[in-house]
C-alpha cells in the first residue's frame, strides 16, 4: 500500500516586526484586547518600535490596562484585521525617559490639540507604551475561523423604546420598498 502524498502547503515566511511597525505606522487606530472585557478601540502614536496611547479627560476613554494585553492592527486598506500580538504595557509618567519621545509622537497625531495639551496630560491623563513581542497570535495566512465580532456595550444612547410622534401615524411601508405587484390600478 502506498502513502498518500504530503499535501500541505508551506506559507511564505512573514517578517512580523516588519509587518508591524508598517501596519502601526500607517493605521491611526489600534484594538486593545482586555482580558476579562472586551477589545477597546484606541487611537495611538508609533514611535521607537513602540505603541504610545493616551486616555483620561478631553481624551479617549480606556480601562485599566494589566501588564500584558493583546493588540490588533487592522489594514489600512480594508479595515479587516491584519496582525494580533502580544504586548507589554507600562505607564509613562512626565518623569520617565520617554515622556519626550511619547508626548511629542501623540502630539503629532493629535487632532485638534490645545496650548495645554502637555500639561494636562502630565496632570489628568494616563499615558501608556505598549511593546510587542514574541509570536504573533493571528498573522496574515493564520486566522481564527471566528470573525471577531463582539456585541455592542450597552449605552443609555437607544432610542428602541420610544418613537417619536408623527402627524398621521407612522406610514405601513416606507418609500422605495414597494413591490412590483403593489402598483394599483387595473392589471
């Protein structure tokens, strides 16, 4: 009897440090994955091989961080997921070596910044750098079979309870949704 051949298909090697600070550097928008919650969207600087976010007051809101969390990039292109990994996570403070590096990388990628944005951040906000490392977890070629989707937080933002009046009562159908047998007239 003979064997069957080998059948599987060896995946092109992917530099995934490169495939990072490429998807970091041009993506303005990061996931945090929380463990024990759920993935948090974050807006972020790529400086120095190293992710800097900030969060607090006039600024994006996230929760506690532990020392390691999972981060997932998307592709510029389509939006979609392209890398997952692991990395560390400490807090910068206006005294740590890199506070220059960070302040200034999320300054620049800072969208209507105030005078005291420095300031306030030093004062009110949490500024964090996020270092990966090790083997990815989801890479190009090597996805979960899930989509990744998560159900929507609850929010007070919901008007499914409530309608709002309308003069003659809501309309049975709306314009545009007609059949072609719902004309009238004679057939």
């Amino acid at each position: 009897m003979t064997e069957p051949a080998d059948t599987t298909v060896e995946q092109p090697h992917v530099n995934v440090t490169a495939l990072f600070a490429e998807a970091a550097g041009k993506s303005g928008l990061l996931w945090v994955d929380v463990p024990g919650d759920r993935a948090w969207p974050a807006w972020h600087a790529w400086a120095d091989d190293t992710v800097f976010i900030v969060s607090g007051p006039g600024e994006q809101t996230l929760p506690w961080l532990p020392d390691e969390v999972p981060l997932i990039l998307r592709s510029k292109d389509t939006g979609g997921r392209l890398l997952t990994v692991h990395a560390t996570v400490r807090t910068v403070g206006p005294d740590d070596p890199q506070w220059e590096t960070a302040t200034e990388a999320l300054k620049g990628s800072r969208l209507n910044a105030t005078d005291d944005l420095l300031t306030r951040w030093s004062t009110e906000c949490t500024v964090r750098a996020l270092r990966p490392y090790g083997t990815p977890l989801e890479a190009p070629g090597h996805y979960r079979d899930t989509s990744g989707a998560a159900p929507v937080p609850p929010s007070e933002a919901t008007t499914t309870g409530w309608r709002p009046w309308h003069l003659g009562g809501r309309p049975l159908r709306r314009r545009g949704t007609r059949l072609p047998d719902d004309r009238g007239g004679a057939g």
